[in-house]
C-alpha cells in the first residue's frame, strides 16, 4: 500500500508542475507578443520583375517594403517573418495563393531593428528558411521573365512575424500593388493638324490610372517639341478618364497654332518613373471652327449626354439652339472657365447627372 501511495502522490505532483510550466510558456507568449511591434511602409508600384516575387531564386534588386520592429521589452526575441504572396491576375487567369516564404530566425533587440526584403534574399542578412511558389503560378513568373515584368493584377504580400513555434507576434500586415504595365498613350482628337475653337475638347486613351496633358503655343520657327519644352506652358493639367475640355490653362487665341501631348508616369519597384508619351500632334485656333465658346460648351454636352437624351439634342439641332453667354449654378452667375471644370467633373461619373432642355 505504500508503494501505491508513493506513486499516487509523485503523479498528482508531477501533472501540477507541468501545468504551471505550460502557463509559464503561454505567459511568456503573450508578453512578447505585448512587447513586440511590426509596422511597414513602402511605395505604391506598377511593375514588378520575377524576381521580386520569387525570393527562393535570391530575390530582387528592388526596395518593396521596409519592415520596422519595435521591442519594449527588457531582452532580445528570436523571430522569425513568415509571408504569402496573393495573386489576383487582371486577365482572370489566375486568382489564389501564389508563394509562400519563411525565414530563418532572427533577433528583435531591444529597441527598434529594419528589415526589408534585401534581407530575406538568399545572399541577405536573414536569408530564407522555406521559399516556395505555387506550380499553379509558377508559368506566369517563367513567363515574366521573358518580358522582364510580372503580369498586370493585384498582388498582395501578407506578412506575419511569429516566434520559433509560430505564435504571432504582432498580427498579420499586407502590402498591396497594384500592377498597371503601362505601355500606351494615345491622341484621338483634335487630329494632327486640325482647327478647332478656342475652347477643344481633348479625346485620348492610355494604359493606367491618370495622365498628364501638356500644351504649348508654337512660336514663329519653332517645331512642336520646343513648344512643348519652353515654359510655362499652356496648359499642364493631370487627367484621368479618356476626355478633357480645355479648362485652367492660359487662354488660346485665335489664328495660333499649338501642340499638345500626353503622358504617363508608370511608379517602378525601387522608387523609379518610367514615363510613356504619346506622339505630339497640332492644332489651329480658327474663330470660324464650331462658333466659338458658345457652341464649344454644345458639342461638349452633347459628348457627355448624347447617347441618354438623343431627343433634346435633336431639338436643339432642329430649331438652331444655341447657349447663351450667361451660365448659372445653383441661382448664382458663374465664369465660362468654371463652367469648363463642372463639365470636366460631370465626364468622370455622367451617370450622377441628369440634362433638361426647357
């Protein structure tokens, strides 16, 4: 019996230490878990090469993301970045997970440390433990390479520090971009050449989110580049949309030939501008093109309307309508220039807008 006894009191002794050595452990967790902050930051990107998606083959060249750990507490933590890549192709070819990486473990001292993705390469100072990418995506980053640039989508990097048993530390971050690969900037209209009153209506199209419209006065000798490179210029207004009524700049004047041009500033990995121009076209300001400012402020009502209402325009057609010189909003008089603005704000959501013609 006191053998039985012994045993009995040397288990009820041993289950209780290894519960309050779990509660130690957890305790420990969460302290550091406490103690330790992770915040990113980085810069908003068009393009990324293969390279900068695919760390097990070393990583890119690139700065994506700067990584900055705070540790309150009184010791180092050993950590360790565990990370995916989530890929939405804007083709639809591919939408999921497509790498996932973890790397060695290393230390948070106390105070602050930086990481970015230098590190995690295969040569950086961290390294990575695990680096994997999807077989699924896999011929997307083969087919990157070719070109030199992943295709156009979102790709969403979601970072998680943890310590050596996986415990999170500090959540999860993400990092967003949003691969626009621009590669077009494109006149329509007014054509090369082409009169038109001192009020055009640029049309266009271009790869991207916004645009930047120049205008220039060509001088007596001069060709339409100086034009475009002497300041200040005409007109400097950034776009978006694929039409912008002449608004904001220096007024044109009738009899004087101008260029015109766009182009866009494409945001590349590492904090550099690729810019895509157009080709630069002409026009004339002739007061005999379209009536002047009158019917200028028509054509482009009726660019925005026309397809809703063809009736109204119709009727104005018919019975020879015509804009009056005076413009009001809400009761109040307002300029021929705010007029133009209203316009070009009603171009970017026309739907918001209803047209009456009494």
């Amino acid at each position: 019996m006191s053998t039985i006894d012994m045993r009995r009191t040397s288990r009820s002794t041993y289950f209780p230490l290894v519960g309050v050595l779990f509660l130690l452990l957890a305790v420990g967790n969460v302290a550091s878990a406490q103690l330790l902050q992770m915040e990113i930051s980085y810069m908003p990107v068009h393009r990324l090469s293969p390279a900068d998606v695919d760390f097990q083959r070393g990583g890119g060249t690139n700065l994506l993301f700067t990584i900055h750990i705070q540790n309150s507490g009184g010791s180092a933590v050993r950590v360790i970045l565990q990370g995916e890549l989530d890929v939405n192709l804007a083709s639809g070819d591919f939408q999921g997970r497509g790498a996932t990486f973890r790397s060695r473990p290393f230390d948070a001292p106390v105070g602050s440390k930086l990481v970015t993705n230098f590190d995690l390469n295969r040569n950086g100072s961290i390294g990575m433990d695990e680096s994997q990418i999807d077989s699924r995506f896999q011929p997307f980053v083969d087919d990157g390479l070719a070109s030199g640039v992943m295709p156009e989508g979102e790709y969403k990097f979601i970072l998680t520090l943890v310590d050596q048993n996986g415990n999170s530390l500090d959540g999860t971050k993400e990092i967003v971009f949003n691969l626009k690969n621009t590669s077009r900037a494109e006149l329509r209209s007014p054509h090369d050449g082409e009169s038109t009153n001192e009020f055009p209506l640029f049309e266009y199209s271009f790869d991207g989110d916004r645009a930047t419209l120049r205008v220039g006065e060509i001088g007596e000798g001069q060709s339409r580049e100086d034009a475009l490179a002497r300041r200040p210029l005409m007109l400097e207004a950034d776009v978006a949309g694929n039409s912008f009524a002449y608004t904001g700049g220096r007024p044109l004047e009738n009899g004087k030939k101008y260029a015109w041009q766009l182009s866009v500033d494409q945001t590349l990995a590492g904090g550099g501008i690729n810019t895509i121009v157009s080709p630069i076209w002409t026009f004339t300001v002739n007061g005999s093109s379209g009536g002047g400012s009158e019917s200028a402020i028509l054509l482009q009502l009726e660019a925005i309307f026309g397809d809703r209402y063809p009736d109204i325009f119709k009727a104005i057609h018919d019975g020879n309508f015509t804009p009056s010189d005076r413009f009001m909003l809400n009761g109040s008089t307002i300029s021929l220039s705010d007029l133009l603005n209203l316009l070009n704000e009603i171009r970017q959501n026309p739907d918001a807008a209803e047209l009456t013609f009494e």
